[in-house]
C-alpha cells in the first residue's frame, strides 16, 4: 500500500514540475500566436499556421490546469476564422488582447 502512495506522490510531483515548465514557456509560445494571427492580415495564407496554433494553445492550456487562458485561445482561433472571411480584424486584436491578460504569470 505504501508504495502505491509513493507513486501517487511522485506522479503528482511529475505533473507539477510538467504544469510549471509549461506555464514558463507559455509567453514564448503565445508570442509566436500574436506574430502568426498578425501575418494572417497581411498574407491570407498564414491563416492555417496561426488557427493551428491558436487551437493547440487552447488543448494544452486547458489540459495544464489553465482553462480561462485555453477559452481565450479558443476564441482567438474562432476571430481568425471569422476575420479572414470578412475582413474583421479588429475582433483578432480584441480576442489577442483577451488572451493576454489572462496568460498565466501576466501582470
């Protein structure tokens, strides 16, 4: 019984040191969403570069324990889709700026 315990404690410990490396690289991998949904205004091609990266945010913020900042990155994806197909734009910069204030670690 005491080493299932041990292994519990030590999966947990493994999920939190997972959960912390993401969360340090997340301004990182957010930055690369802003520099890829803003090239979508410029160059329609990029639009799949950037509505992949923004629903990949949105899986493993959610799957990390960071839910709200997923729900934004979401709702970025879905401003992508909308503003490519009716020159919207000002709803991708809304929903980027949604997404910021709630990167985790955001002042």
């Amino acid at each position: 019984m005491q080493e299932a315990v041990g292994s519990v404690e030590l999966l947990l410990a493994r999920l939190e040191e997972m959960r912390a490396e993401y969360r340090l690289a997340l301004p990182v991998r957010f930055a690369e969403l802003v520099a890829a949904a803003r090239r979508v205004r410029l160059q329609r091609a990029t639009l799949g570069e950037a509505t992949r990266l923004a629903h990949t945010l949105a899986g493993t913020a959610g799957s990390y324990g960071f839910p709200e900042f997923g729900d934004a990155c979401s709702a970025i994806e879905q401003a992508l889709i909308e503003a490519a197909a009716d020159d919207g734009w000002q709803r991708v910069e809304t929903a980027l700026a949604a997404a910021q204030a709630r990167l985790p670690g955001a002042a």
